[in-house]
C-alpha cells in the first residue's frame, strides 16, 4: 500500500463516519417527528370523538328540553284574563269570609291555637 492510497483510505473513512452520524442523528429526528405526529394524530382522534359525542348530547338535552316545554304548554290552562280577575276576586272573598269567621254562610268559631291563647288571657 502506497501512501497515498492509506491517506485516501483515512479520508474515506472520516467521511464515511460522519454520513454515518449524521444518518443516525437524522433518522433519530424522524423517529421522534413520527412519534409527535402519531401522538397529534391520536389527540385530534380523541377530540373529534368528544365533539361527535357533545353535539349528540346537545340534540338530545334540546329535544327533551322541547319535549318538556310542548307538555308544559299543553297542561297549562288557557289565560283569560277574565277569568283570572274572576278567580282572583274569589280567592279575596274566601279570605275575608274566613277571617270574619264565615265559612259558607255559616258563622265559625275560630279557633286559637295554644300559643295565642296563653297570649290572649295575659292581655
């Protein structure tokens, strides 16, 4: 061996290691690249599928939501205004007969509970 062809040898290798190491460090990178990308892939996976699952949610609380109102709307009696300041009226008289103590026509004793009567005799 000449030496010439063990200086073009030494070369050929220190080239040959750094390609190599520089392979290595570039395959290292996708490697990690790949793994980052895996992992954004499998985030927005997850989140899509909890999008799907709260829109579906949404539809359903609104359709209960809607539900509940129309039975709410349907069991609620018409308002007259007529007829509230009738049944008003009513409720005004039935309190004043109750308190005058007249039930029906009827005049009532009213009755005193214990407390007030214990109140009522120190007086």
């Amino acid at each position: 061996m000449s030496p010439s062809q063990s200086i073009e040898e030494a070369r050929f290798k220190s080239k040959h290691q750094s390609l190599l190491e520089d392979f290595l460090e570039l395959q290292k990178e996708f490697v990690s690249k790949k793994k980052k990308l895996q992992m954004t892939k499998q985030k927005r996976d997850i989140l899509s599928t909890e999008i799907r699952f709260l829109r579906q949610r949404h539809r359903y609380l609104m359709a209960m939501w809607s539900h509940n109102h129309q039975l709410q709307q349907d069991q609620a009696p018409p308002q007259n205004s007529s007829m509230q300041s009738e049944d008003v009226g009513k409720l005004l008289r039935a309190e004043k007969k109750l308190k005058d103590g007249i039930i029906n026509g009827k005049r009532v004793q009213k009755k005193i509970p214990w407390q007030d009567q214990s109140t009522v005799m120190k007086i």
